[in-house]
C-alpha cells in the first residue's frame, strides 16, 4: 500500500478540502485527487466524495480512517527506528564480564545519554560480519589474525592494550613471586579450556606459546569460569592468564594469586571495528572516547604477535 497515497488521505479528511490539504501537502489539488483515487482503486472502495461543504467520508472512509492513521505511526515508528541517533548503538564486547565491557561502561558513565545495546557474538569471523552487515555498530577484537582479514568498508582502530597476568592457585611454583618473565613460563602448562580452533584468541595464545616455550592444554569441556578457578586452585602444576583489568571473584579459600608478567609483557591487542559509512552519531562518541581514554602501554616493553602490531587502520 502507497503510504505517500494514505498520508495524502488523511491530509484530506483533516483539512476537511482536496484545495487545503494540497497546501498543507505542498502540492496540487490534481495529485491529491490522483493519489485519493488511486487508493480507492487499491482498495476497491469510495473513500471519499465531494459536497458543498468539502470532502466527506463515505461509511468505508470512515472504517478505513483509524487503520490509515495506525499505518502513518507504524511508518513513522520504522523510520525513527534507523534514523542517526534515535535508535541504541549496538556493541559487541565478546564477554560481559571481561574488561570491554568495562571500556563500554566507561564510555556510558561519560555519556549518560546514550542508549546502548550490548550483544555478546562468539568469534572475529561472526562479529566482523556482523558489521559489516549492519547486525552490529561495532566491535571489539583483535585484527589481523592469520586467516581474519577485514572486509572492504570496515575499519580498525587499536583502543586496549591489555596486560596479561599469569593465574595461579597457592601451590604453585610461581604463586609467590611478585613478577615474572615469559621466559620463565617455559615447559609450564597453561589451562585454557575455551580455547577454540580457529578464533583470533587461540591464534594469539598459540603465537605466544611459541615465543616464550610453555604449553597451552586446551582440554575441556569448558565449564566457564567458576570451574577453571575451582581447578586453577586446587592444582600444583596448571595456572591460566587473565586480564590485568578483568573483574574475577573467588571464595577466600580458593587464595588464588595473579602474578603480572614483564620484561616484556604480553598485551592483547583489542581494537574497535566500525563500518566508515556508519552515520550513527554515538559511534563517533565512542571512538573519541575510546581514543582519549587509551592506556599507556607498561614500561619494560611489550610483546604482541608479529599479526597485531597495535597500528591504526582504516
């Protein structure tokens, strides 16, 4: 159904005069006429007739009426709900519990405004797609992973580098130390039981297991993250990495322990994915924010896989 042929319709029986609602339509008294009669031809019904005190509604007119004006607010109500501005910028975090989230939260307590719409997708290939199909306004990953190519349009930016620490239960070779080297992880076994072939965490994870000699033991089933502390915890041998930033609580007894990792320290590379001809004005907040609220990387040097050198894109 012409919605522009409804509208005009509505104009009609409001202004009570084809003449006054071609003024307020700012058009001819001829295309009213042929917009009116054309919805009436649709419709297989008079909607309307002319007398001497102007246009009348015929008793179908009337039954129409209602439903023509509900038509216009639904219309109106689809195009606010992708005009710029009016609708949620949607983000994908990967986690709700991780420190993107809390980025996200950041950027929402200097924005108080702005309505948002978290969304949680699994791997680089899923939310890359997801941008770049509009499903999404962005996300946070890390780019540039063997195979994990960014498609025409969509852009990168580095916003987190993000310090890793190694975690371990009490027992523990290294549970005491204040600090220790890559290096020193050599021969170690690392639990991470998420680790899922072909995602950019695992290539990340893989790459640095060659650099520095430890073993990623990816043996599951992955339970989240209340089992691998319980585990973690109770073993002398396996510890696992965690953000320098990511939120975790524990039971007091578990004494669980994050030993930070220098000289250098592995960061992952999180950066921000947008499509360039995204109009959504908080996109653009949300960069500036990200931007200026980017950390300073730790002294002592940094190590990332040779694929994710932290440089801007796009």
């Amino acid at each position: 159904m012409n919605i522009t042929a409804v509208r005009t319709f509505v104009a009609v029986v409001d202004a009570g005069q084809f003449q006054d609602a071609a003024v307020d339509l700012s058009v001819t008294p001829q295309a009213v006429s042929k917009r009116v009669a054309a919805l009436e031809k649709e419709l297989g019904v008079l909607l309307l007739v002319r007398d001497a005190r102007g246009a009348r509604l015929t008793v179908d007119g009337q039954a129409f009426l209602p439903h023509a004006r509900g038509l216009l607010r639904a219309a109106e109500r689809a195009v606010a709900s992708v005009r710029p501005g009016s609708r949620a910028l949607r983000v994908d975090v990967i986690g709700r519990q991780l420190s993107l989230a809390g980025l996200l939260r950041g950027f929402h307590r200097a924005h108080p405004g702005t309505e948002l719409g978290v969304v949680t997708l699994f791997d680089s290939d899923t939310a890359v797609a997801a941008v770049r199909d509009g499903t999404v306004d962005a996300t946070f990953r890390a780019v540039s992973a063997p195979g994990h190519r960014l498609p025409p349009g969509v852009a990168a930016t580095p916003v987190l580098d993000e310090p890793l620490h190694l975690f371990t239960g009490p027992g523990h070779p290294y549970a005491d130390a204040p600090a220790i080297t890559p290096a020193q992880l050599a021969g170690h076994r690392i639990w991470m039981p998420g680790n899922a072939p072909g995602t950019e965490w695992t290539a990340y994870y893989d790459a640095m297991a060659e650099a520095f000699g430890f073993v990623v033991d990816t043996v599951g089933p992955d339970f989240g993250i209340e089992p691998l502390l319980d585990t973690i915890a109770g073993s002398t041998t396996l510890a696992t990495f965690v953000s320098e930033q990511t939120p975790l609580v524990w039971p007091a007894e578990h004494a669980l322990r994050r030993v930070p990792l220098v000289d250098p320290t592995p960061v992952y590379p999180h950066c921000l994915i947008w499509r360039t001809d995204n109009p959504h004005p908080s996109l653009a907040a949300l960069r500036d924010h990200l931007g200026a609220a980017r950390p300073v990387l730790p002294e002592g040097g940094v190590w990332v896989p040779e694929w994710s050198r932290p440089t801007d894109r796009g």
